[in-house]
C-alpha cells in the first residue's frame, strides 16, 4: 500500500516526461492546425473530463476551480451510444467548440472492462486529434471526493461481483484529501480487516474512529457492513454521493495538466486491476498445459 500520495496523482511509468526548458506550450502541441487563438492573460481555458467506469456516464466542462457546465446518466448500458450525443450537447449548451479545449481528464478505471475502455478510447482520440494533453484519473478518486470534507476514513467501492470490491482508502490530513493505498480488488472479508486496521491506527491518532463507505459497492454489501463494522459505518448521505462525478475528476486532474503531468496518449491504458474472465480460461488452460479453441 503507498500511503500519503496526492489523489489522482499520475504514477510515473507512463507519465509523459515534459522538458523543463522548454515552455508550457510545447506540452499542449501546436494547436496552429485547427486554427485556434492562443489564450490571452484572463481568457477561459477549459477542460474537458470524461468517465464510463461504472453504471455512470458522466462529462463535464470546467477550469481550474470553476465548473462550467456537467452532465451524467445512470442508465447503466449504453455509454458507447449514448457519450458522444451527451458531449456534443454539453459543449453545444456552453457555446464551446472543441478546438477551444485546452486538455482532457479521463476516468482511467477501475471499473466496468468494457465501461472503462469507452471514455479512454475517446481521450485519446481527442487528445491526439486536437493535440492537447491527456491525464488519467482513478475512478474511485472521482467518487471519493464526495467525501472530502468528511473527518472519516473514505472508502469509494465499485461493486466487482462476488462479493469483490474496487476500493481504496482515503483521508483529510493536514488539510489536505489524500489518497493513502493504491486502488485495489479485495473480498469483502479482507476489505473489513483492512478498514478496522486502520480504525486502530485513527484511534491512536486521537482521530474519528468512523468509515465512510460510498458507492454501489457499499449499497450492494450495505447490511452485511453495517453488521460487522458496527457504529463505525457511515453510507452516503444521498444517492448522488454514491457515483462519480467528471466534475471531480477535473478537480483531480487540471491540476495535474496545468503542471506539466500529462500522460503520453498513444500508451496510456485503462487501469483493470483483473483479468476478464476469458483471460482467465486462457491463462488458466495454458497453466495447465492445455488448449483452448
């Protein structure tokens, strides 16, 4: 587990590694080709973030610390269909073209195998097709940030099915939400191992002795958490604190861009975490010294 990162920070293997003599315009290419203006001091510079993690379709249009405009789905199906038409009407609405986008922020997973593959596809088609910066954001630090202003341990959960969970924990630590595991897979059991460990660490720390638990994932193993995690368990206040929100992963990720962290959009990939399940037959049958068709 890495403790104490920064939530949403890109991990250095496949960061883009800017020049530090160069100037910032290099990172976003040369927009001459689409025929855009260069932003003048005081001029909007928007960004466009993009997630399809989970049952959640969400994008959403904004700049550093203002949000311009959002919108989101929970049909849960769909989200190849029905993306494209909710971006097109969301920058439509907000009078942007694209060649106005001055980089993108997308939910990099975990989350739904194909869910995930929808939203990076797209960023890195923008990305390379209007030249601007790409950074990839954990879903789940979309959805943790619902918690940011909490005094509890956060712990976002995407239900992964048998009773599995995308997860990691996350904390206000002086004054700052940072991130303090890596994302992970986890059975239930060990999930509530992990989370009482850390209640003997927040309680020797003279700190809130008290989880707060969001996501579908919390919703689908809600009885069996409140049963075994006691007065410690907190769940979302309201349904909409329990999926994520692109307007959060701009929070996590303008940032990001505006210094120079910015993912090389030709190797970028979706973080799984695990293999889908034909993978595993494969793996599995050549383990075994078998064939498969």
């Amino acid at each position: 587990m890495a403790a104490g990162c920064a939530a949403g920070r890109p991990r250095a293997g496949d960061r883009a590694q800017p020049d530090p003599d160069r100037p910032r315009d290099h990172i976003r290419g040369d927009r001459s080709a689409l025929g855009s203006k260069a932003k003048g001091v005081g001029e909007d510079v928007p960004y466009l973030a993009i997630d399809t993690a989970t049952q959640t379709l969400s994008v959403a249009v904004g700049e550093q610390g203002k949000l311009l405009g959002e919108a989101t789905t929970q049909l849960s199906k769909n989200h190849s269909v029905k993306m494209m038409p909710l971006l097109e009407g969301l920058m439509s609405n907000l009078d942007l073209a694209p060649d106005t986008l001055q980089g993108i922020v997308v939910g990099r997973g975990p989350g739904s195998y194909t869910g995930v593959r929808i939203a990076v596809t797209a960023a890195k088609a923008f990305a390379m097709a209007l030249k601007i910066p790409l950074v990839g954001v954990s879903s789940l630090d979309a959805l943790a940030r619902h918690g940011a202003m909490s005094d509890a341990l956060i712990v976002p959960m995407f239900d992964a099915r048998r009773k599995q969970a995308y997860t990691a924990f996350y904390e206000v630590q002086n004054g700052e939400f940072v991130k303090i595991t890596d994302d992970q897979l986890m059975v239930l059991d060990d999930l509530i191992k992990a989370i009482n460990s850390r209640m003997v660490v927040r309680r020797l720390d003279k700190r809130p002795v008290k989880v707060l638990l969001l996501g579908d994932g919390a919703q689908a193993h809600r009885e069996e958490l409140r049963e075994r995690l006691g007065e410690k368990a907190l769940f979302a206040p309201s349904p909409s604190h329990d999926f994520v929100r692109a307007a959060h992963l701009l929070e996590a990720g303008i940032p990001l861009i505006e210094a120079g962290e910015a993912h090389d959009a030709a190797t970028f990939a979706p973080e799984y975490l695990q293999l889908v399940e034909a993978e595993k037959k494969w793996l599995e049958a050549q383990g075994a010294g078998g064939k498969t068709e």
